[in-house]
C-alpha cells in the first residue's frame, strides 16, 4: 500500500516539476546563472538572441555525419599501399549538392571584373579558368578550348581548367556573396553595386567594422545596423570538402544503414557493382559519365551509353542516396587535404584531415607533414640539435622532381571522370596533382561545415 502511494505522489509531482524545469529553462530573458537581464540596455546590455539552427546556404544538401569505413573498396590496379580501410567518423556538413558550373563561375568572373577590371585586370585573369587544357597532343579538341567555358550551350557543365588554389578562392568569394546577401534580406545592409576594390563587401571586412552600407529606414534616415556572428544570421565559409567528407558523402551509405550498422559496404554510390541502373524501365542506362573501354567514351550513334563524350551537365544521371549528382564520373573533384602516401596510418579517427599549419611563437608547425617524413618523425635525426631546421629538413624530403613526385602543393583530388574508367569511379580511390595545376577532367564542389544539432533539418 505503502509503495501504491509513493507512485501515486510521484505523479502528481512529476507534471509540476517539468514545467517548472520547462518555465526555467525557456526563460530566455534572464541568465540562468547571474539573474541578470539579457537584451536589456539599463541592464549592461548584453544582446541574446533566440536559439535557431543553422540554415540551408543556396545550392548545399545537408550530409547527416557518421562513423564509416574509409579506404580502398576495389582493389589498386597499380598495387600502391596508400589507403588502407580504416573506421572514421564524420561530422554533419553540407556538401554541394552538384558540381560548380561554368555558369556559376561565370558569376565570379562577372563579380571580379566588375569590382577589379578597370584598376586592376589581373584579379580576373588569375581567376579565369585555363581553356587550353582542353588541347591534347594528338587530339582536336581546339572548339572546347574556344567555347565550352563561355558558350551558353555548356552553362550547366562542370567548370574545369580550375586549379586547387582558385577553387579555394571562389569558395572565399562564395561564402562573402551569401552572407551579404543574408545581410540584406535581414534589413541590416542595403544593395551596394558600385563596390570598388578598395571598398566592397567581405563578412571578415564587416565583421571588423571595415564595411557599412546603411540601409534607409521608415523615417527616411540612413541607419547603420551592427551584425555580430553571435546574431546567427551570416553562415560559415563555403570551402571544399575533406577528402574523409567528399568519400562519405560519395558513398551515400544513409541508405544502407539499419540498427547502427552498414548493411551493405559499397564500392559506388550505388549498390551494384556495375555501371548500369536496375531500375525498371531505363533498359539498364549506365549511371555514369565514363570511359567504358579504350577508343569508348559514349557508345555509337543510334545507341549512345552514358551520352556524353566530354564532360555532361551537373545535373545529370542518377543522385545517390544524399541527393548528391555526379558522385562518380563526369569530372573529378579537388578536395581540402595535401596528399600523402601514408596518411591513412596517422589520420585522427575524428574527422581526420592533412594539410593544416599551425602557428605558435615563431614556430611554424606542418601538421601537413606530420609523422610522414618530417624532421619530428624521423629516428635518425637528433630532435635536440637546435642547429638543424626543421623546415629546411622536410623540404629535403619532398624535393619535388628529384626524390618524389610528392610535395607541400600535392593536393588530393577524388572520383573518376569522363575520361576514366570504371576503377576511378569508386569513391575510396586517390589521385594528386599540384594545387596550382588544372586539368581537363578535374572540377569542385563546395561544403560547409554544420554548426549546432548533428541531425540533418
């Protein structure tokens, strides 16, 4: 009887305990911890806003993160021993949900010759891509060099001839675009289209106070309205992925997942092992843009394959389970981290990344070259001899063009591309290039990183 009543009273509590808990914790006006006031000027005037999640920026998919198996799922044709399985997780982001087009680039261009063009024409030709990648030595290729960036016909195909370096750059001037933008539509600036180059719109710029554009308001004045970064309306940067972000957005493995395990490891961002769709109705259609076989880059006429013989649309075959495009063939993609050989051996398990400089004092750190034949890493040299720069020493070791091909600037790019085979279609598989380098069949999405709930909205 006793224990009847005990219960009885724990319910009767129960109800007016979570509302008190409830009225405490959604009292956003009092600090919780001091009693003073927010959003109250007589009262230090300390500004909190509502609590809201990170918006969708234009173009991105939100990428719910994970734990997966990173690493090789189809055997290395050239038998190199350069990524080896390994379980990693990810942290929720937001990935690109197609390639940058020529039509979004083209917008860049627009942009930098608008604000640089007249004082300063080297801004945009440094940001221009390189058309003459198109040019083979034995190939007649010479209509894509002339058109396919700039012709309206190829405004939705990937742009490619863009190096690492400038991709990184057009993420930068994504990322201040967006956030003007937000800007604007939140009343705090006004439209500005006569930025010059000494003056125009950077969030760094205005979050320093460096760039106002005052907006009118009901009484006809110009009023300037401060926006901090603590105001949740501006976004992270756009930036390319993580090589770990790009293959597990890739795979797509959200679609194989039950009871917190894989079901189904995959070897593409689709589940067969093949090129072709078994979905009814499409006759088998390849899901790809590839090379199929030597001398076979889209079938025969009256029977095309994959229906492109260079580069197709970003939008284009089948998206995988995130709703990602062209995951797999059509161009390979750049991603953040500086290639080595042996990175798989000392990633972090946690979204693991190479390519970091740290700085501390006057000791610059390469954390990009960590435990991989730095001067640290290696047990022949003497740490304690402050005669011998460290710097200078993993120079040595990456003596690009004499000792390896691999250097500070070796930049990892991933997926196949049109002009690839099957092999290079699977996510896991690495290649490099030079950051200031481009290619014909290497373009870039971008990513940004997901602050607050780890659950995709």
């Amino acid at each position: 009887m006793r224990r009847k009543f005990s219960i009885k009273l724990l319910l009767s509590i129960l109800p007016v305990s979570l509302l008190l808990v409830s009225c405490f914790k959604s009292n956003k006006q009092v600090s919780n911890t001091t009693g003073w006031s927010y959003n109250d000027p007589s009262n230090g005037g300390f500004n909190v806003v509502e609590s809201a999640e990170q918006i969708t920026g234009p173009g991105l998919v939100p990428i719910e993160g994970g734990s997966f198996t990173m690493g090789a799922t189809v055997e290395n044709v050239y038998h190199e021993w350069n990524n080896a399985p390994r379980q990693v997780t990810v942290s929720s982001f937001y990935m690109d949900q197609s390639e940058v087009s020529n039509l979004d680039y083209l917008e860049y261009i627009h942009w930098l010759t608008r604000v640089y063009g007249s004082e300063y024409p080297e801004m945009v030709s440094k940001a221009l891509p390189d058309t003459t990648v198109w040019r083979g030595s034995l190939s007649y290729n010479e209509p894509m060099v002339e058109i396919y960036f700039r012709h309206p016909a190829y405004r939705d195909y990937p742009v490619v001839g863009v190096s690492w370096l400038q991709a990184n750059d057009y993420a930068l001037w994504r990322s201040d675009r967006v956030n003007e933008m937000l800007l604007v539509e939140a009343g705090a600036l006004s439209y500005n289209t006569e930025q010059t180059k000494d003056n125009h719109f950077t969030t760094e710029a205005y979050l320093s106070g460096q760039y106002t554009s005052p907006v009118i308001s009901n009484n006809g004045s110009n009023e300037t309205k401060n926006v901090k970064m603590e105001d949740g309306i501006m976004l992270p940067k756009y930036r390319l992925p993580t090589e770990a972000e790009w293959e597990y957005a890739a795979l797509g493995l959200i679609g194989n997942t039950s009871n917190e395990r894989i079901s189904e490891r995959r070897a593409y961002p689709w589940n067969t092992d093949g090129m072709r769709t078994d979905e009814k109705g499409y006759g088998g259609s390849f899901v790809a843009n590839f090379k199929r076989g030597k001398g076979d880059y889209m079938g025969i006429a009256g029977n095309l394959n994959d229906g492109a013989a260079f580069p197709a649309p970003v939008v284009s075959y089948w998206p995988n389970d995130y709703g990602l495009y062209n995951m797999a063939g059509n161009v390979s993609e750049w991603v953040l981290d500086v290639y080595r050989p042996l990175s798989y051996e000392d990633f972090s398990d946690h979204n693991p990344y190479r390519g970091n400089v740290h700085t501390q004092d006057t000791t610059v750190v390469y954390s990009l070259n960590h435990n991989d034949g730095d001067y640290k890493s290696t047990i022949q040299t003497d740490w304690n001899n402050e005669d011998i720069n460290q710097e200078e020493y993993t120079s040595q070791m990456y003596d690009y063009g004499v000792t390896t091909l691999i250097s500070d600037k070796s930049r990892v790019y991933k997926g196949g591309s049109w002009a690839d085979g099957p092999y290079y279609l699977s996510p896991s598989v690495r290649r490099f290039m030079n950051e200031d380098e481009s290619s014909s069949t290497v373009g870039f999405r971008c990513a940004m990183s997901k602050i607050g709930s780890a659950l995709a909205q």
